[in-house]
C-alpha cells in the first residue's frame, strides 16, 4: 500500500493546470518566429519574404486605425487561426489553425460564455495589439 501513497502525490502533480503565457512579449517572440519574414520584423510588411510577393503583406501595425481605432481581436484571431479567409488573402498566407497550436486558454465573452482559444494564439493576438500606432 505504500508504493501507491508514494505514487499519487506523483500522479495529481500531472493533473495539475500550468499557467500558459499569453503575453505581448511571448507572441513577439511567435511572430519573430513565423511571421516576420513575411511581415518584417516590425510587422509593417516589409519582411524578405513578403517583399518578394506578388501582394505585398499588410502593415499589421495599422489593424486598429483601420477599424475606427479599436483593435479588432477577434477577427484578428480568426485571420491568424485561417477561420476568417476571404478572396483577397493571399495564397502564401499559411493557416495556423490548421496545425497544433498547443494547450488552450479558455477565454469568457460578455455573455460569460467560454471559448477554448490555443495560448499562442492569444498570445500573437496580444504581441499585435501592443504594437498598433
């Protein structure tokens, strides 16, 4: 009976929640890692890539001013995930969602209803919210 007190201590450990970082600064470093060499470094689409492209990436610094100065997060999202792709996106932007985006964070609307979201998504999300002028 003892080997099984020793081993749930052990076992409850691994049920236990990780806090995931949904921080500007950890989607800085996913958006230096999958989204810079389209959208430069500074994510006003000047990346080696993007310049290369026929239609030229958005300067994802301007999302907010576009929408009457708020920071359309969900739709942001949705382009990111690949749920929001209308005609005018083009073909080389690759659809996050449609690989492993991780562990999910779930997120409440204002209907406290809750929506799983993948973390790095958030994530990205936050790091393109911080840096719209």
């Amino acid at each position: 009976m003892k080997p099984a007190l020793v081993l749930l201590p052990a076992l409850l450990m691994g049920c236990v929640e990780q806090e995931l970082d949904v921080s500007p600064e950890a989607g800085a470093l996913l958006f230096a890692e999958n989204c810079a060499s389209c959208h430069g470094v500074d994510a006003k689409g000047a990346g080696d890539f993007g310049e290369q492209r026929i239609m030229v990436p958005p300067d994802l610094t301007r999302l907010a001013r576009e929408n009457g100065g708020v920071f359309p997060r969900n739709y942001v999202l949705g382009v990111i995930d690949g749920f929001e792709r209308g005609s005018h996106f083009s073909a080389a932007k690759p659809e996050f969602g449609a690989g492993d985006l991780g562990p999910t964070v779930i997120v409440e609307d204002e209907f406290g209803l809750g929506t799983p979201i993948p973390a790095r998504l958030l994530a990205l999300g936050a790091c393109l919210e911080s840096i719209q002028e």
